[in-house]
C-alpha cells in the first residue's frame, strides 16, 4: 500500500511538473507580431532607467540553464561537484518528478527569471520590487539604499535570499546571499547549496528587451562560478492575472492508475 501511495505521488507530481511545462508557455508567450527593438529605452526623471511601463516582462521558459552558459560553447558543461552531478542525473532519471516547483513551491534565485509567466517590476527610491504571477505568485525586494547583507550567522535564509542592489552605468546590479536549500536551479534539476550567492545584471537595451544575466556562486554544489544569460520581452498593455497555482491543479481529478482506477475517490471539483 504505501509503494503504492509513493508511485502515485510521484505520477502526480510530474504531472503538475507537465502543467508548468505547457500551459506555463502556452499562456505566458503567445505568438505574436515581431518586437520593434528599436524603440529608446525609458528612463525615470532622475535619468535612470524604467524598468517599468504600461505591460509587463514576459519571462521565457529555460528548462536547462546548461544551454545558456556564456563564453562557452556547445562543448561546454556546468562545473558540477560530484554530488550535484549525480542528483542532476537522479532527477533527470525521474523525468523530474521531484521539482519543488511543480509543488507550488517559489521558484527562487535565477529560475525566478526562467519560468513562463509574466512579471512585473516596480521601482521606488530605495528599493525596487519584482512581483511573479506565476508558481507561487510570489515577489522579491531587492534593496537600492547601500545596506549591507545581514550576518548569515543569524539571518534566517529564505527562498529569494537577500538582495542588495546598485547601479553600474545603465545596468542594474544585484547581489544575493542567504538562500534556503528549498529549490532547483533550474527545471533541469541543476541543484544548489546555502552557500549560493548570486550577481544578477539586469539592462534594458531597448523599451521591448530586458537583458537578463546571473552568475552563480556556489562552492558547495559547484568547483567554479558560472554565468548564464537570456533576453526578456516586453509585453505592452498587458497586466498580471491572479493565478494561485494550489487552486488551478485540476489534474488529479482525472488521474487514474494502469487499471484505469482513479487515484482519488472524492467528488470531483467543477470546472
């Protein structure tokens, strides 16, 4: 009984894994017309760049941050330790059916920036919020007022871990430390320690692209840092949805064993 229990888990937990997969891009990037990237970035009154508008950025999804390595080539390979290159190659193995995500759970650190819906950011004077509407509907503070990262010693680490951020000409740099051990790096099962620290640059080079790149630092999970990068489009005129990823997960309701027996015997919910 309890294998059988266990089995069922994981089925439905790689089905919820399938849920972001598809519906995720189906819902956050539909085709459409070619962005005109030629457009000026907008900047604020003091002559800082807006991150913000009428829209908002519409995240791609990169299942493998392998493939977006920068300065490398196609030969190219993440500096695993021996332990997370065999965890990645576990949850490979298990189509991964493990990924904290597909529980509804934040995504945290860069996959932040790598899962399928959109977000939104907003600046103030000394700090500047990113709001997911995705996953866990979930947001990060990223600190502008020169504070200095608490002492890890007793800071109590957290999923977005915490963010300091300053300005390097047009490029918005952010510092993280003091991450829980809750999530993957990316949908790849690319695995991280607490001892992973984050240097984010964020640019926007035209008012429809937002250059998005992370080096991560990790010397528990990996031998050297390593940097991956992508661009973002915006999304003119469109607004966040209220998506609660726990309400949404009708999946189950229909989920039934190689005997064709439901997992679940209660009343289905409407849809």
């Amino acid at each position: 009984m309890l294998l059988q229990c266990i089995k069922k888990l994981i089925a439905v937990a790689a089905i919820v894994v399938l849920h972001f997969s598809i519906s995720g891009t189906t819902l956050a990037q539909p085709p459409g017309p070619e962005l005109d990237r030629t457009i000026p970035t907008p900047r604020l009154n003091d002559g800082k760049i807006d991150f913000g508008g009428d829209g908002v950025w519409s995240l791609p999804y990169i299942r493998n941050f392998a493939d977006r390595i920068v300065g490398g080539d196609e030969n190219s390979a993440v500096p695993f330790l021996p332990w997370t290159e065999a965890m990645h190659e576990y949850n490979a193995s298990n189509n991964v059916a493990y990924d904290p995500e597909g529980f509804c759970l934040p995504p945290g650190g860069p996959r932040s920036m790598a899962t399928p819906y959109p977000a939104e950011i907003i600046q103030h004077r000394d700090r500047i919020i990113i709001i997911f509407e995705g996953g866990g509907h979930v947001w990060r503070e990223i600190h502008m007022d020169g504070r200095e990262h608490p002492d890890l010693e007793t800071y109590v680490p957290s999923y977005f871990g915490h963010s300091v951020g300053h300005w390097e000409n047009d490029t918005l740099v952010v510092d993280t430390v003091g991450y829980n051990e809750k999530t993957w790096l990316d949908f790849g099962g690319h695995m991280h320690s607490d001892q992973l620290h984050t240097i984010e640059y964020f640019t926007r080079t035209d008012k429809n692209t937002l250059h998005y790149e992370a080096t991560i630092d990790d010397p528990g999970a990996y031998t050297e840092p390593w940097t991956i990068a992508w661009d973002i489009n915006w999304s003119e005129g469109q607004e966040l949805a209220d998506y609660i990823c726990q309400e949404n997960n009708k999946y189950m309701i229909d989920l039934v064993d190689d005997f064709g027996n439901p997992f679940f015997e209660s009343t289905p919910v409407a849809r």
